[in-house]
C-alpha cells in the first residue's frame, strides 16, 4: 500500500529550502530541459584519474567545486535549472522538480558553501523521534547520516567548505527501495582538494 507522500523536508538548511523552492519554480517556467541517464556524466578536465567506477554506476566529476561521486547509470543528470552553479542535481527520473516525482522517485542535491559564516550543520530540526541518526564517514570526514520518512540529509565540513548531500522520496518506501544506491553515492564521494 502507498503512503500519502510526505511534502515536506526536515528544516535541515535555508540553502537546501531555497534550492528545491528554485526547482519548482523553473520547472513551472519551461526551464527543464529532457535527457536521458547518465547521458551528461562529466570527467575531471585535468584529466585526473578516478577511483574505479561501481559496477552500475557512472563518475560525476566538478572541477569547480572539488568533489566527485559515482550515481547510478539509469539516473538522470540534471544540471541545476538556473540556480547558483554551486548546486547539481540528480534523478532516477527526468523531471523538472522534486515535487514532480512519482511513487518511486528519488531526488539528490548536492551544495557547496565555499564561504559558510558559520559550522556546516543539518542538525536543526532534526532531532526529532521521527529522524534517525548515525555517524558515518565521507572521504575520511566523520559526519552524521540524518534518515527522515521522506530521505537522507548529511552535510560534511572539508577544508572550511561546507558540502550538502540530500535525497528527497516523497514515499517512505521510495527512500527504502533506493538506500542502497544511496549508500554507494554517499560511499563513492570524494573530495578533490
């Protein structure tokens, strides 16, 4: 049986609020543009070498803001619909908004703050019964995995940057269908400075 969709995310930052608001809007204005998976996967211009790929998965590299991870091949790369280049987005369906996907959609955000006036921290909000927490390490970081009904926040502090992960499944059993691909994202990703 589905569950009626959860249409709200745990306040877990204004950043990550004002992105999925940006989404939405660009979506309404004609703003998204179709692909196909996996079709605009892009590899480190410098040519720098990448750990091997999971089997399933294809490498996205930025150059301009450090990181790297793997995603799956059936997801959709989805640029970030105008809103600031700190920000990429990702989909295992193409749509032009989080608030476009069906029962079995997942939506990853990834943020950079290159300049965060204070400690990166998704914690507000967050300690709730509903939210589960656990420690967990990306790229050598320690961090916390934040686990809501309606998807996983981390955030992690590297070289004074604050990077922002989140996937959004408007279903709790969306989220529990897509947590393995999920723990591969979040396995795969590497800080490139």
């Amino acid at each position: 049986m589905i569950q009626e969709p959860h249409l709200a995310l745990p306040p877990c930052t204004k950043r990550l609020a004002a992105s999925l608001i940006a989404g939405m809007i660009l979506s309404g204005c004609g703003a998204f543009t179709a692909g196909s998976p996996a079709s605009s996967a892009r590899t480190s211009p410098s040519g720098a070498s990448s750990p091997s790929t999971e089997p399933g998965f294809v490498a996205y590299v930025s150059s301009k803001w450090l990181y790297s991870l793997q995603y799956p091949t059936n997801w959709y790369d989805l640029g970030n619909f105008g809103a600031p280049d700190s920000q990429k987005y990702f989909s295992n369906e193409n749509v032009g908004s989080p608030l476009q996907l069906d029962a079995n959609g997942i939506w990853l955000t990834v943020d950079v703050d290159s300049q965060p006036t204070r400690g990166c921290s998704a914690a507000s909000g967050m300690n709730t019964p509903t939210v589960t927490q656990q420690p967990i390490v990306i790229d050598g970081e320690q961090t916390i995995e934040y686990v809501a009904s309606n998807g996983v926040v981390v955030d992690v502090l590297h070289s004074n940057w604050c990077y922002f992960i989140s996937f959004l499944a408007y279903y709790t059993q969306a989220r529990d269908g897509h947590m393995g691909e999920v723990s591969t994202v979040l396995s795969t990703f590497r800080f490139n400075r």
